[in-house]
C-alpha cells in the first residue's frame, strides 16, 4: 500500500491532464493568433496608420476632458511623444474650425485642410526626408460638442506601430481567449469530473476490497458505458479469481482430510518397531505431520466459519476448559497455567473454534514462551481474554507479523507456523481483534478482544495474515 499511495503522488490524475491541455490548446491558438494579427498588419501599413492615428487622437481627446473637468486633470503639454516618433504636432479643433488646443510643430499640419462640419475621419502616408509623415483626423461628438483631433507624425521604423500591435492582440486575442479558456475549464471541472466519478468510486471499492471476503465486488455504474465495462471486466476477473481461491482452499481441506488415514496407519506401524533411536526419530516425525495436517483442516474450517449458528459462549468457562486441556503438555514442559476472572462477559459465537483459537495461544506460550514465571490467563474484563507469558518476547518483530500463515522465527524449532494465524482467523470471524505486544517487565502479551453480544456481524471469516515466529 505504501508503494501504491507513492505511485498515486506521482503521478498526476486525469482532470489535471486534461485542464493543463486544454490550456495547452488555448496557449497554442494563442500563439496562432498573434502570428496572424503580425502578419496582417506587416503586409498592410495603412491599417496600421489608421490604427495609429484613432489611438493618438483617442489619447489626446481623453487627457483633454480630464483636463476640463471641474478639478482639472494633467496638462495636454504633459503629453509624451509616442515611442518610434521623431518629431510630431496635434491640434483640437471646434466647429467654427478654430484651434482649441494645439501642441507640437505647426510645420506639420496645413491649416488649409482643417475639417468642415461635414469632414470625416480620414488617414494619409506620406514619403518625407526623415522617413514617414503620418496624417490623420479624427472627429469627436460628445458633451464638449463636436470636435475634432487632427495629428501629424514623423517617423522611422515599425516602432511606432508596437502600441497599435499590442492594442489588436488585446483586443482580437486576449479578450476573446480569456473567456474562452475560463469556459473551458469550468467545462473540465463540471463535465470532465463527473464523467470521472464513477472511476473513483470504482477505485474506492476496489481498495476495500478484502483477500479474506472474496465475495466483494465493484459496483457497476451507469453513466459511462466505457466505465461500465472496466468495471464488469474487474468483476469477471474476481469471479475467477474466487473460484481459484475455493478451489484451492477444497483442496487443502481434502489433502489434509486424506492424509490421516495414512499417517495413523504410520502411527500404528512406528509403534510396533522396536525400541531405539530410529523409532523414537520417526514416532516425531509422524507426530509432526499428524499435527500439521491437522492444523491445515483447522484452517480450512476457521477461513469457511460463519455466525449462522451462533450460540453464548462465557469465556471464563471456555477458558477453564481449555486449560484442563493444555495441563498434560504445561505439566510436561513444567509450566504453571494460571486462570483470573476479570469480570468475562458472554459473547456469541461457536465455542469449538474459541476453543482452538486460545489452544493455540497457549500452546504458543507453554512451548515458546517458557520464563521464570507462571502463563497468565485472564477472562475479562468484558468480551476481552487475554493469554500472558514471562519468556523472551516478541523481539524487534512487528506484532502483527507473527499472525502470518507459515511464517515461523526460527526455522529449526518444528511447526509449520498456523497457529496463530489460525487464532486470528477465527476471532475475526467473530467480529473481534487479536493484537501482541511486548511487555516491559519481559515476555509477550496476546489480547482477544470481542464487540458486545449485539454487535457481532454475521459475516464469513476473513483469512488470517500472519502466523507464529517461534511455533507454527
């Protein structure tokens, strides 16, 4: 899971993909634009000096009316030249053709073609020695009444066209492509995302998805018939895969169910062997494998364990049966079993499977867990028993490693490591938690805790995931 949560930081999701396209998309048409705006207004100069003109005369007849406001505005003598300008004059006229205000040099303009109430707007290139000379007349009606700006330009280059460049880009690229890739977006955000939604729900079931429960499955959606068919394939896929996994898990049972018949037939022919080294090696032997082929079929029926016939089990009672089980073996290995009531409460499940579930937490302590002190079992407080041992501990282990199937310590101590991978099964099939940890003062504490009698689920046994280090 770390390493998937990694991959997922990595990499970015898909409406992030297509929101930074489609600003791509916007980006590139952009572009376009510009190059298109440049390259019609490189072949056409007049365009540009009439374009030059309105902004100039615009300029002029603006500061103009802030300079008459009540207050005053700046002063059209505080007007700079554009860039890319030699030399340049401008006048506003009145409509008895009488200069209002007039700036720069009179030299340029002919006082003869001031406008008539009648002139229109109109813009002249003229070849001069310096370069260009720009003419041109703007007329205005507002409330300082009709007018007119007349402005006269000398000039060398394309510089002076920059401005009139970068007003045609604002206005035939920038004002049109904003609002476009603002509805872009917000079409990514409301269409995009949740057309998207039924991936993420599908991506969510899928994580909860539970090896021991293989009967999950996705929920398929129906607004998207391409998610729809990942999501039935997914299912299909499961299908299999629970087939495989039953098969597997009748397998076991049945292997295991068959080898007892000819394990006891060993059992029966070892002891008729004579007394000595190679029959006491070989009776082991055969106990061990007896033992293993019966924990294969107590895993088996803790993985098909269901609450369907659950009765009230009381666990002080259950635990003192199971001692007066385990005694001859704490006897042999000359361990002291001793049993608390902390107050136990009842819960519901199937007393049988309990049974073998602590049998095993103590087989692990008596053999495994062997110290100066006494097996500690304690039966409470409430749906909670407990099984403490004064050997060497858990180690630096992970506590929830050693409830790994088949997963043992040491590998030359027997066991083939279910035992507690067997416990755990079957107190997650009654709804409860089995946890490990190490104790200060020194050996290991395994605690079984269970829900209260009306919150057991009535729910198939997830699959243990972890086993005992040192036993099986």
């Amino acid at each position: 899971m770390p390493e998937a949560g990694l991959i997922r930081s990595r990499q970015s999701t898909l409406f992030a993909q297509i929101a930074t396209r489609l600003v791509l998309v916007a980006f590139a048409f952009a572009v376009l634009d510009i190059a298109i705006v440049i390259a019609d207004y490189a072949r056409d100069p007049q365009a540009m000096a009439e374009d030059f003109v309105t902004q100039q005369a615009n300029r002029i007849e603006h500061s103009w009316r802030a300079a008459t406001r009540p207050g005053g505005g700046p002063s059209l003598a505080q007007l700079a030249a554009p860039a890319g300008v030699s030399d340049w004059t401008y006048v506003i006229i009145d409509r008895s053709r009488r200069p209002v205000v007039q700036a720069g040099d009179p030299s340029l303009i002919d006082a003869s073609g001031w406008p008539t109430p009648s002139t229109l707007d109109w813009t002249r290139r003229d070849r001069v020695a310096s370069g260009v000379q720009i003419t041109g007349l703007r007329r205005f009606d507002g409330s300082l009444d009709q007018h007119w700006v007349l402005v006269a330009a000398e000039t060398q280059g394309g510089v002076v066209y920059w401005p009139v460049i970068a007003g045609e880009l604002v206005d035939h690229v920038a004002v049109p492509l904003a609002p476009l890739t603002a509805l872009l977006l917000i079409f990514n955000i409301i269409v995009v995302r949740r057309m998207l939604g039924p991936l993420s729900v599908a991506a969510a079931e899928a994580d909860k998805l539970d090896p021991s429960r293989m009967d999950g499955r996705l929920t398929e959606p129906t607004a998207s018939r391409e998610v729809a068919a990942l999501v039935v394939a997914v299912n299909r896929a499961l299908d299999r895969l629970q087939r495989a996994m039953t098969q597997l898990k009748d397998f076991t049972a049945d292997a295991a169910h068959e080898l007892r018949t000819p394990l006891s037939v060993m059992r029966l022919r070892v002891e008729a062997l004579p007394e000595g080294p190679a029959k006491q090696s070989l009776g082991d032997d055969v106990q061990a494998m007896t033992r293993l082929v019966n924990q294969m079929l107590d895993l088996s029926q803790a993985d098909a364990l269901t609450m369907d016939q659950a009765q009230d089990v009381d666990l002080h009672a259950l635990a003192t049966d199971v001692i007066a089980q385990m005694a001859p073996l704490a006897f042999e290995l000359d361990q002291d079993i001793r049993l608390s009531d902390r107050g136990a409460t009842q819960i519901r499940g199937h007393s049988d499977a309990l049974g073998r579930a602590l049998r095993n937490l103590l087989e692990n302590a008596i053999v495994h867990g062997r110290g100066t002190g006494p097996i500690e079992v304690e039966a409470g407080p409430g749906p909670r028993i407990s099984v403490r041992d004064h050997g060497q501990g858990l180690g630096a282990l992970e506590p929830d490693a050693i409830f790994r199937r088949f997963w043992r310590k040491r590998r030359d101590r027997g066991g083939a490591g279910l035992g507690l991978g067997i416990a755990r099964s079957i107190v997650e099939a009654h709804g409860g938690t089995i946890t490990a940890r190490n104790m200060p003062d020194g050996g290991a504490l395994f605690v079984c805790e269970f829900p209260s009698h009306a919150a057991i689920p009535n729910r198939r046994a997830p699959s243990a995931t972890a086993a005992n280090p040192n036993l099986d």
